[in-house]
C-alpha cells in the first residue's frame, strides 16, 4: 500500500502546484507592471526603427506606469538582439520589435536561424507600415536618373558597392540587382547609420535607405534619389519619383514592424500590452512623430499580427527564390 500512497501523494502534490500556477499567473498579471520593462531593438541606434521604437517606448511608459526602456542590440541583421529576447523569461517584462525583415526575411534568406520565427514568440500588437525606401547613390557617381545608374553599373560589373546592414535593406537591394541586371558588391555593417554615412562620405555608391533617413540627405545634396520604392510617389516628397516610373515597371519594397514577446507570456499580460500599445499608435501627436521617421501607425491585435507573419515568411521566400538569392 505503500507505494500507492507514496504515489497519490505525489499526484495530489502536482495537482496542488499546478492549481497554484494557474491561480497566480491572473494574480501575477493584474500587478503587471510592477518593474521597468525592456524593448529590445536589434539594430543599431539612430534608424528609422529606433527612432520608433523610442517614441513608444516614451509614450507606453506614460500608460504602464513603469519604463520601458530601449535597449539596442545589433548585429547580424537583427539576428542577435531577436534571439536574445527569444530566449528571455517569458514574464512579459522583455519585448522586442520584430519585423518583415527581422524575422520573416531572415528566415528566407539564413539556411539556419537559432531561434522559430513563429513556434518561439508570442505576438503582441502591430506597430508601424508603409516603411518605403529610396534607392540612393552617392553624388561623385555619374548618373543623373535610374536609367543612367543602371547603364553605369553594368559597364562596371561588380566595382560599385552597396552598402547594408539589414535583412530588408538586403533584400530591396537584390531585388534592384536581380530586376536591373547589375552587379553591385555587398558591404555588410553592423548598423543602418554606419552604411550610410559611408555613402554620404563616398566610401560605397548605393544603399536602399528608409525614407526616414534618407530624404534630410537628399535634399541637402549629400545624395542623389534614383527612385522611392512605393507604388506612388509619397506625398510628403512628391518631388521624387518611384522605382517603378523611372525604369523598372512593378518594383515595389515595404517593411513593417511590430511587437513580440518570448512564447509563453500570459494571455492577460498579451492583451494589456496590446491595448496601451494601440491607444498610443491613436494618439495624434505620436501618429505624427512615427510619420516624421518615414512609417504610418499600424493596428492590429496578436491574431492578426501572427497571420501577418506567416504571410510575410511565404512572401520573402518567394521574393527571395525569384531575385536568385542563395541563402547563407
């Protein structure tokens, strides 16, 4: 009988920690948050998606009552910092930004990556769109139009350079490669603002730069647009022409960027973080400084942004199957 006993006792000991766990994880939630939280941004500081990043984090803080705090961690196209909070306590105390090109183009363009894009984060709330780019080569380079670039590079196989430090950035840049018929070498770097102040200093001729970044530039003549990867001309920069009408019918890039959390986080702590995420994105004062960085405010709870993912992963592997990209 002993054993049978030793058993039950075993049994009910379970049941009672489980019972405890499921009492605490509401009890746990109703006090979240009770300690600053932490928004991982895995690339560099002083991008489009920092700047973004900075202005919920100010705003969310305001809301949750505690703040949060933008760490950036780079590398590896975003690699890095998106495994990192992967693999951090699921206490809804660590979120990260995600993207199409952090998450979904990594995944097509790695052959292995250290952490699931879907099966390893629990999506929170979408957060911004529309993030075009604008193909930019320095001014030493002779070439007034897209037409003119084009001509040039192909005389030149592989002696220009572009420089890159995202997955997106890549990808927009190979699709131009692909579509065009040039060969521009890549130069990797740690961090978006480093590829282009190369550019600016001549160090490489072309990057695929966020609008947010790159428009100061183009105006002040430090570069030169070849065209904005829109379908229409931006109405905030009507002077500039896309891809699409200066030579290459139908190309067209766009990023969006969203927040995650490690798999696991409780549904209710989910959806408190959603609901003072999109009350911040309707705030008209925060609407207008995510517009001023090149993005539009995007609305979407975690249902939505997971079947957005999983459309955006079958997309990049299509996009990158098609430009002839080889993943690493």
């Amino acid at each position: 009988m002993r054993p049978r006993t030793s058993r039950l006792k075993r049994l009910i000991g379970g049941s009672i920690l489980v019972l405890a766990a499921m009492v605490a994880a509401p009890a746990n939630a109703q006090g979240y948050p009770s300690r600053p939280l932490k928004l991982i941004v895995p690339l560099g500081a002083g991008g489009a998606s920092d700047l973004n990043a900075r202005v919920l984090a100010e705003k969310l803080s305001e809301r949750l009552g505690q703040p949060v705090v933008v760490e950036n961690r780079p590398g590896a196209e975003g690699i890095i910092g998106v495994d990192a909070a992967a693999k951090s306590a699921p206490d809804g105390y660590t979120l990260v930004l995600g993207s199409s090109t952090t998450l979904a183009a990594n995944y097509s363009l790695r052959a292995k990556l250290p952490f699931d894009p879907v099966a390893d984060f629990s999506p929170v709330s979408m957060a911004f769109k529309n993030a075009f780019n604008i193909l930019v080569i320095h001014p030493s380079v002779p070439a007034q139009t897209l037409t003119e670039f084009i001509a040039h590079a192909r005389a030149r196989p592989g002696q220009l350079f572009y420089g890159t430090a995202t997955s997106g950035s890549k990808i927009c840049a190979e699709m131009f490669k692909s579509q065009a018929g040039v060969n521009l070498a890549m130069v990797n770097y740690k961090s978006s603002p480093q590829a282009l102040a190369d550019l600016i200093a001549g160090q490489i001729q072309f990057v695929c730069e966020p609008v947010g970044t790159a428009l100061a530039h183009i105006r002040s003549g430090r570069l030169r647009s070849l065209g904005v990867t829109s379908p229409a001309r931006l109405a905030d920069a009507p002077e500039l022409a896309t891809v699409a009408e200066s030579g290459l019918a139908g190309f067209e890039y766009s990023a969006w960027v969203a927040v995650f959390a490690p798999a696991g986080v409780p549904r209710e702590i989910i959806a408190r973080l959603d609901r003072e995420i999109q009350a911040v994105l309707a705030e008209p004062q925060a609407a207008r400084r995510i517009q001023a960085n090149g993005f539009d405010p995007m609305v979407g709870g975690p249902d939505a942004l997971a079947a957005l993912l999983r459309a955006e992963m079958t997309r990049a592997v299509k996009v990158v199957k098609d430009a002839g990209i080889r993943p690493e």
